[in-house]
C-alpha cells in the first residue's frame, strides 16, 4: 500500500472516530474546570457533578499539579483547551480557573491574562477565592466580612480553616477531605446567598478579603444538570 494510501486510510479512521463520539455526546455545553488544588476542589466539584448526575462528557474536573500557582492553573488550562479544539468543533464553551488568592505572586498577573483571552473571544472565567476556597464551604454556615491574616506559623488559610472547623461535620476538616459537597448540598443556596453579599460589599468597600466567586461556577452547573445530567 501506497504512503498516499496509508494516510488516506489514516485520515478516515479518525474521522470515523471523531464521528462516533459525536454521537456518543449529548447536545449542549461542555465545561472545563480547571482547579489549582490537587484534591480539595476537584472532589468538591466531582461530588457535585456525581450527585446532579451529570455526565463527563459534560464537565470535566482537571486538577492541579502539586506546588501549583495560578499562573500554572492558566497555563495548564490553555493547554487542555487547545488540545480539545484540535479533536473537533464541539469545543469547550467555558474554561473555568478556580483560584486562591492566599499568598501567591502570580495571582493579580493571571487575572489580568484571563481578562484578556476574554478580550480575545476565548471562554476563560477566573474563580477566585480571597483568601481561600474553604471560604466558600464556610459561607454555607454563615456570612461574615471579616478580613482572615496569617498570624505566626498560621497561613491565612489556615485562619479560614481555624473558623470552619467550628461548623456542624467540619471538626476535623483538612485538606483533600471527601463527602465535603454530602454535607454542604442541602446549604447551597444559603452559600450562594452569602457570596453574593460579600461580592456586593466588597465592591462597595473595595476590600475584598474575603470573598469567592465560586457561587458563578456552581450556579452555572446546576442548569447543566437539569437539561443533560444521566439519568440512572
């Protein structure tokens, strides 16, 4: 067989394989999530995901490397972007980088990048934390404004850490827990409630410490599951 041949042949086996996973994708939007945690946030959201049933040909949950920054989250969200553009047009709708604030030197630069891919047309979305995303499972309890510091050998997301283990299931919180979504679900919308308040004053005030925009990500997932979650 001809090289001519051979990468005709090439060229239609993977045309039929791109076509049967078309067929295999439900219609509708299909989210990046693209975590700098290793552990902590991609079992929030997988949880989350698994409990409305939706299907991972929907969403998909990229953790983050170990040490990672958000600098690296961006870039490692751009590289699973474009590589999924290369498979075909049911590209990603939403590319979605959820980010702390805590201590890192790259955090105002890769806003301001994700601002301007935005700019650009391509569907990047920051979700940041100030300082941390447990700051997000501590609003499912109550609502404060009040700033969290590092204090001695305490990071401030320890401080973060030191109040929500003061809630109801949290005692024992650390990093890289399981079930965290299992004991939140039925507090979601008092969570969503209280980000947009602390989103609202921090605008008002200019002090965002703290304040999470996690309530976008998860608002825009949960009509995902009512139209192309699995059914079981």
């Amino acid at each position: 067989m001809g090289s001519d041949d051979l990468f005709k042949k090439r060229k239609a086996q993977k045309a039929a394989t791109f076509a049967r996973q078309q067929q295999q994708r439900p219609e509708g939007k299909r989210y990046l999530i693209v975590c700098e945690g290793m552990k902590t946030e991609p079992y929030y959201f997988a949880e989350l995901c698994k409990a409305h049933q939706l299907l991972t040909l929907r969403v998909r949950i990229a953790p983050g490397a170990e040490g990672s920054s958000p600098d690296r989250v961006l870039d490692y969200a751009e590289k699973l972007f474009e590589e999924d553009a290369q498979l075909g047009s049911d590209r990603f709708d939403q590319v979605f980088c959820v980010i702390d604030r805590d201590q890192h030197g790259t955090y105002q630069s890769t806003i301001q990048r994700i601002k301007a891919l935005a700019t650009e047309g391509k569907p990047f979305m920051v979700i940041p934390s100030i300082p941390c995303f447990e700051y997000w499972l501590l609003l499912h309890f109550t609502y404060s404004r009040q700033p969290f510091h590092a204090a001695g050998k305490q990071s401030v997301c320890d401080a973060v850490i030191h109040d929500l283990r003061k809630q109801p299931g949290f005692g024992s919180y650390a990093k890289a827990q399981k079930n965290t979504y299992a004991i939140l679900k039925d507090r979601t919308e008092t969570a969503i409630q209280h980000a947009q308040w602390a989103e609202t004053d921090a605008e008002k005030t200019g002090e965002d410490n703290p304040t999470t925009s996690v309530h976008h990500l998860v608002r825009k997932l949960k009509p995902l599951a009512k139209t192309h979650g699995q059914k079981g």
